[in-house]
C-alpha cells in the first residue's frame, strides 16, 4: 500500500476523507494542504509524511493513481501555481 495511504488509515482518516484530500490535489493542491491540515494528524506524523513526500514525490502520483484520479490534473494545477 502507498506510504502516504497507509499512514492516513493508521490514523483513522475514512476513504473518503482521503479520497477528498486527493481529490483536493488534483484541483487545487494549496487547498489539499488546508484539508491535510484540518484531519488532526499528529504533527510528528506530519512531518514524517511531509518528509516522504519530499523525498520521493512519485509518491503522491502513486497515491492519486491508486485512488483512480487523473495525475494529469495534479500537473495542471501545479503549473498553474508556478505562474
């Protein structure tokens, strides 16, 4: 199972908040880090997240991919907040 998934049910984060939170990634990934905040994880566990993600960022692809999103829209929204 994706690392990032795995942690959010270790933390009993429902599906469907977790498919709320990418579904947040792929539209507006400021707004997905206000939802990721708002689900109470602990901050050590968030730092720990915030650290996988940086150091594999495949990682939030795998994740989108496996929750049966379109990563494609995760690139669009990035690029639309690099401009």
């Amino acid at each position: 199972m994706n690392p990032i998934i795995a942690l959010l049910k270790a933390n009993n984060i429902s599906d469907e908040q977790i498919q709320s939170l990418f579904q947040a990634l792929t539209q507006n990934p400021l707004a997905a880090m206000a939802t990721l905040g708002q689900l109470g994880l602990p901050q050590d566990q968030l730092q720990q997240l915030m650290a996988q993600v940086m150091q594999n960022p495949a990682l939030i692809k795998e994740a989108v991919e496996t929750l049966g999103l379109d990563f494609s829209k995760v690139e669009e929204a990035k690029a639309k907040l690099q401009k």
